[in-house]
C-alpha cells in the first residue's frame, strides 16, 4: 500500500521534478532544494459548479492528477419472516456500500498512460452480519481494503492491470440501466443475507436468506493480473488470473468476459457474459443485459447465471422492468418491478423466488439518491423437507456521492 501512494505521488512530479527527487544528476549527493518542492503542485478544491453542491478534490499538475472520491449508502430495513418484524437502522449495502478512496493516473510515453486506485470499505451494518432478534451486533465497525492496484493503457493494446481489484467477471450480472440498481439488482439478498428463514411451525430455520439467493456474479474482487482489450465495434474482452489473498486463500483463480455497449436512437443496449472457475469443482457462467428505450424511459433488464458442481448444478433468472423520467425539476425518477427465479442453488432440488417493487428520486444537485422497495423471499426445500414462510424486506435509504 505504501509502495502504491509513494507511485502516486512520484506520478504528480513534473519531469523535471521527479528527476531531481530521484537524485539529480545521478551521484547521490543532489538533494531537492525549497525552490524544487515549491514546484509540486498543491491540493486544490476544484469542480465547484452551480450544478453540484460537492466539489471534485484533486492534487493535479497538467495531465497528472490524483483525484478522492466517496459515498455513502445507508438503509432502513424491516423484516419479517412470518412471525415477527425486526428493525435495523443504517443497515449498509453489500452491493454498493459506503466506500472512501483515491484514483491517480499519469501520461507516459508513445501513447501509453498509467493509473490506478486505493479503495477503503466501511460497513459498520453489514448485510451479512443482521440476525433476527436484532442482538445488537451490527455496529461493529468493519473497513475492508477494496482496491489497491495500478494498470497501464495503450489505446491500441489496451489495459494491464496488477493488484487488488475486480476480476474480470466482476459486476458481469449487474448491468442494469433501470436508474433502481441502487436498491433492486439480481442480487436480491443485498440487505438481508445473514437473515434466517421461518419454518412452517413458526421456529427459526438456519437457512438463511444469502444461502439460497445469489446472483453468482463472477468472481469479485482478488489479488490479480487482468487485461483489457480496446474495445472494437462496441465489444471488448477481458479475462485475469488471481487469489484471495486478503483472505488467505492461496487457491489460484482465473476467469474470462465479453462485454458489449451501443448507443443508438432511440435504444442504448448494455450486455455482458462471462466464464469463471472459482473452484477445482466448480465452474460458473453468469451474464446480464439491459435495454433502455430512452424517449419513454423505459427499459428490460435480464441476468442469468450457473454453477456447475461434480455432482449438481444450481442456476436463476433475474428479470426487470423499469421506468424512468424527468418528473420533478430537480432529479429523475425511476420505478421497477422484478422476479427472482432459482432453482437448486446450494440445496438440491429447492426452489428460491423473490419479487419486489422499488422506486428511486435522484436528487442531482446533492448527488443523492432515495430509495424504498419491497421485497418478497420465498423458499422451497426439497420435496419431503420441512416448509419455510415466505419473508418479507421493506427498505428505504439514500445513496450520496462525492
């Protein structure tokens, strides 16, 4: 991590700068003297606009520029399995939760630019770690190290990457051009993973929410080696090879994707699908596609994905109308209705389904968007087992962006 701030601030450097920090002429005795460093430029507030009330902040220098960037996103979640209601205040989102960072870039030569990111999560409400009866654990504070890699660009060779960062297959199941992915996405066990489901003669089960819903999106994020194709005709491929290693898991993955966009008129088309191998008996395939009717605003969002077991198999359907216009002078608004449909996700022969109602008011100036939904989970065992009441999540939040 020091190596790659150290990158970041030698990237700032004018070229003459940044040869004398590196020792001048050569001989080890040329230090940086006051009137060098006072060319290092100084952070400066920049992007104030009468359209944001948030400014861009950034150290830059011609073309070289670190810039800090952030959210915040946070839930109000009430659930009930049936027999009972839980409340959870400020409950994060495992999709897109708070996150603070910095993002640096930097031209070299022959066409090539360098760049990379550091990248904080912190959940101190973690989805995954809610239970019913809320015990009070959901305030422990959790920062997760999210990015920390550099990459290299040629508009002809395209994008290198190395370190921590998304693989290849990450966010292929999320394409979405509803304006609603803040609060309704395949991965409809956003906000209530760790939550358990009811069983018919009203004791707690221990299947939870997250065990049997997944939007089998890729591999996530590693320690890794990634490229990038440029992209030709609207189409690019990508594919890295990693490992968990924050985790300690010293399991080598790898993956490969293929991802289209076009914009036309009057439809944008957004799609992606890809191939992973998160295990040595077990192979994914996961993809997502959205089409936005922009004179109506409105769109059809599909996702897709298998797991592949020696001696199983577990896949879903995901499917999303929306509907999205300028109502109001001061953001959009936007309006889904979708359905979840697994089958044999982690237990054979079980059925899992979900079906929600969401809707999200931008707030441009602020940056910020209001969410509600609700939510349905409904799961099926296997003929013979035990039965389950459905579970019902209504969540209202905001999301804010600097």
């Amino acid at each position: 991590m020091t190596g790659l701030l150290l990158v970041c601030a030698l990237a700032l450097l004018p070229d003459r700068v940044r040869a004398q920090a590196d020792g001048g002429d050569g001989d080890g005795t040329d230090l940086p003297t006051a009137g060098v460093w006072d060319k290092i430029p100084r952070p400066r507030i920049i992007g104030f606009t009468e359209d944001s009330f948030f400014p861009v902040i950034r150290y830059e220098n011609g073309d070289r520029f670190i810039e800090f960037y952030g959210q915040i996103n946070k839930g109000f979640l009430t659930y009930n399995d049936g027999v009972q209601s839980d409340q959870y205040n400020f409950v994060d989102s495992d999709v897109s939760g708070t996150r603070g960072g910095l993002t640096f870039q930097a031209p070299l030569t022959d066409g090539w630019t360098s760049g990379g990111r550091l990248e904080y999560g912190l959940a101190p409400s973690n989805a995954g770690d809610l239970t019913q009866p809320r015990d009070g654990n959901v305030d422990r504070v959790d920062p997760k190290l999210r990015h920390a890699d550099v990459w290299v660009r040629n508009p002809d060779l395209g994008r290198f990457w190395a370190g921590q960062g998304a693989m290849a297959s990450d966010g292929v199941s999320g394409i979405d051009l509803s304006g609603t992915g803040v609060v309704a996405s395949a991965q409809v066990n956003d906000r209530t993973g760790g939550l358990f489901f009811r069983r018919s003669d009203d004791s707690l089960s221990l299947v939870a929410v997250g065990d049997v819903f997944t939007d089998m999106d890729g591999l996530g994020r590693r320690t890794r080696l990634r490229y990038d194709s440029p992209r030709i005709n609207g189409f690019d491929f990508r594919t890295s090879i990693g490992q968990d290693v924050l985790n300690g898991d010293d399991t080598t993955v790898y993956d490969a994707a293929v991802t289209y966009r076009k914009v036309t008129e009057p439809l944008i088309y957004y799609a992606a699908v890809a191939a992973s191998k998160p295990g040595d008996d077990w192979f994914r395939l996961n993809g997502s596609a959205s089409f936005l009717h922009t004179p109506s605003g409105t769109s059809l969002t599909m996702a897709a994905g298998n797991d592949r077991y020696r001696d199983r198999s577990g896949r879903f359907l995901y499917l999303k109308l929306g509907y999205e216009q300028e109502l109001f002078s001061f953001g959009s608004t936007a309006l889904s209705v979708d359905g979840y449909f697994g089958n044999d996700i982690t237990v054979e022969d079980s059925k899992s389904r979900s079906y929600a109602l969401s809707a999200v008011q931008n707030i441009d100036y602020y940056n910020t968007e209001l969410y509600v939904s609700l939510r349905s989970y409904d799961f099926r065992g296997p003929p013979g087992s035990a039965g389950y009441q459905t579970g019902t999540a209504f969540l209202t939040g905001f999301r804010v962006r600097f």
